[in-house]
C-alpha cells in the first residue's frame, strides 16, 4: 500500500485544504516569488514592467514576505520541536507497538508499517480484522486495565524487545449527555482515551530514555480544542491526552534529558469509522469527513519522518479549531450550541469489555 503523494489529490476530493494547499505551493513560495521580484528589480523588461504595475509589484512582495515568515515559522517549529537535535532510524530494528491495531485507522497504520517490513506489535481487546503479516504480532490487552497493560508490555518485551516507537491510537466513545453517563462509561472514556498512556508509557518509555531513541505517538482529536455537546466526556478525555503529549515532550527535554524521544500528537476531526457511525457530515467545507487512510497515512508519514510534530485534520482546522479558544467568549457559546446537530444520528459500535465481562448497551470502539 504505497504512501499517498502530496501533490495527488486527496481521497475526500477538492475540499478547502485542496485550495489551501494550491495556494502555499503558489503564492506564498518564496522560490516562485523572489525569481519574479528579482527579474522586476534587476532586468530592464522587469523594470519597466514594475513601474508600469506598482500596485502589483507590491502584492508580489507582500506574498514574498508572508511566504519568507510562514516558512521561518515552519523551520521553528520543526527545529524547536525536536530539540535542534536530529537522530536516525534504522526501520529494520525499530520496534512499534500500536494500540487499538485490530481495525479502523489503528489497523491501516498496522499495515503500512508491516508492509515495509517494520516490526510491529498490536495491543488490542479485539482479534485482528485483518491476515496479520510476518512482522506483525498480537497480544491481546484490555486497555482499560493497568494490569493487563503491565502483561501485555511484558509479553511485547520477552517476545520481541523492547520497543522503540509507541502509538497511543486505542479509543472509545459513548455518546451520551452529562446526565446520562453512568459511572462505568467515564471510567471505560477516561482509562482507555488519556489513563492508559501514562501506563503504557511507564513500561516502554524507560529503554527509549535510556537509549535517548524512540517516539511516542498521540492520536487525540479536533474534540481536544472545541467541546461538543454529548461528547462532553470524549472531548475532555482527548483534551487531557493532548496535555499529556505536551508535558510528556517538555519532561523528556528537561527531566529525562533525552532530547531524541520524539512526540508527536495528531488531532483528526470527524473520520469515516464505526466509532462515529452516524455523525453528522454535513459541512463540507472546513470540517469535512476524513477517510480513516487519510489519516492513517498522515500518521505513518510522519513516524518514518523520524520528527517530532503536531498535526491538525483537516489542515484547516490550523486556522479555525485551533483559534476557537482565542474567539469572544460568547462566539464560541454559540459554536457549541450549535455543534449539537453533530450526534444527534450517532450510533457508534459496540464491542465487548474483558474487565466489565459483558458487551456494553451502549455504543463503544476500542481501536
């Protein structure tokens, strides 16, 4: 399954980052603009052409300018994020344990990982949906249990090693209001969403210390910037996974002093799964639907990268989810209000919990 070109058009069509994306290769490229100011500064046809269009020539060196600070800002981000340190992968050792792997976006990441002979282990309260590869493993893992985590993690480390990459992918929603959520629902939310990474990295996070190599993996959700009604508990418990990503970036930095451990945290917005069968889809311009390979790609992009990074999808969401907390305090009461329309059809699936030993009534996806 070979990796998606950048500059191929994305599965979900022509949507507003299609656009957004034209633009940045265009407009605000530098390497297209500073060769059109340069003949205008210094070739006679360029001169004269300049001064025949002085409004233009200045939008040309405005785009030159927010061209030049967007991509100063990129290098920041990319340099300060990983520490200026840079490090290398050998993706023949490498060991990668993927949780919530069985199926949906877990389980296109499992692939594209084994299909390039990567190692991969995958812990899962469900059976692979999938033939598994050469390279892949399962051990099967109620992730809502620390001590079936603990197991898990040893059995990973007496069968394979001691992994070097892991991806927090498992998780699980209910889609009830305050009112309605019982006890086990929060705790089912909140273990499996935010509790069991700080499990699951107390057992692999040690050896990528001690080795300063290794990455850890986030998968959180657009739901960690903007809250929305009868999702309340999913949204908070993403909103403190995203916490945990970046404190966990800053400790490794300062506290562990291994600058080489990677982070990386990807918030996608509403994706094609089960887990959020019935969602409402209805806006097609900033927050369309993503295909779960759409996001699984962006991820496994990423991770071979070898480099510490945020991502938001869709990349829109860079100028709106993200900015939402910035807005007047009553815009973003309106916006939650309005948000409302989204579960009002969801019927998310249901699987069965080890640690509850029954299948909950209520809709629920561990992967």
């Amino acid at each position: 399954m070979p990796l998606r070109n950048d500059w191929k058009l994305q599965r979900e069509g022509i949507t507003v980052d299609t656009v957004g994306r034209l633009i940045s290769k265009t407009l605000f490229n530098p390497a297209l603009t500073l060769p059109l100011i340069l003949l205008a500064r210094f070739t006679q046809t360029g001169q004269s052409l300049a001064s025949t269009n002085v409004q233009t020539f200045r939008y040309l060196k405005t785009l030159l300018y927010l061209g030049l600070a967007r991509y100063v800002g990129a290098f920041l981000d990319n340099a300060v994020s990983n520490n200026w340190v840079n490090d290398k992968y050998d993706w023949r050792r490498e060991i990668v344990v993927v949780t919530g792997g069985s199926d949906g976006i877990g389980g296109i990441v499992v692939r594209l990982l084994a299909e390039r002979g990567i190692k991969v282990a995958v812990l899962d309260v469900q059976p692979l949906t999938y033939e598994p590869y050469p390279t892949v493993h399962f051990f099967k893992c109620d992730l809502s249990s620390p001590s079936a985590i603990v197991s898990a993690a040893s059995s990973v480390r007496s069968t394979m090693g001691d992994p070097t990459i892991l991806i927090n992918n498992a998780g699980c929603a209910r889609g009830k209001n305050i009112l309605n959520v019982t006890e086990s629902d929060l705790r089912l939310t909140f273990n499996v969403n935010t509790i069991s990474h700080y499990f699951l990295a107390q057992q692999f996070l040690p050896s990528m210390i001690r080795e300063n190599h290794g990455m850890v993996v986030t998968v959180a959700s657009s739901a960690a910037y903007v809250t929305v009604p009868q999702m309340v508990d999913y949204g908070a418990s993403k909103a403190a996974a995203l916490s945990f990503h970046e404190g966990l970036a800053a400790e490794l930095a300062t506290v562990y002093n291994a600058p080489k451990v990677r982070t990386v945290v990807i918030c996608p917005g509403y994706t094609r799964t089960r887990l959020f069968d019935g969602f409402d889809d209805s806006d097609k311009r900033f927050n369309y639907t993503l295909e779960p390979e759409t996001v699984a790609e962006e991820l496994v992009k990423t991770v071979l990268a070898g480099r510490s990074k945020h991502i938001l999808l869709p990349a829109a969401g860079w100028y709106v989810t993200m900015k939402v907390r910035g807005w007047p305090i009553w815009m973003q009461y309106e916006l939650r209000k309005r948000l409302v329309k989204l579960m009002k059809g969801w019927k998310g699936r249901q699987v069965e919990q080890p640690s509850e030993g029954k299948m909950d009534e209520s809709g629920v996806l561990v992967g």
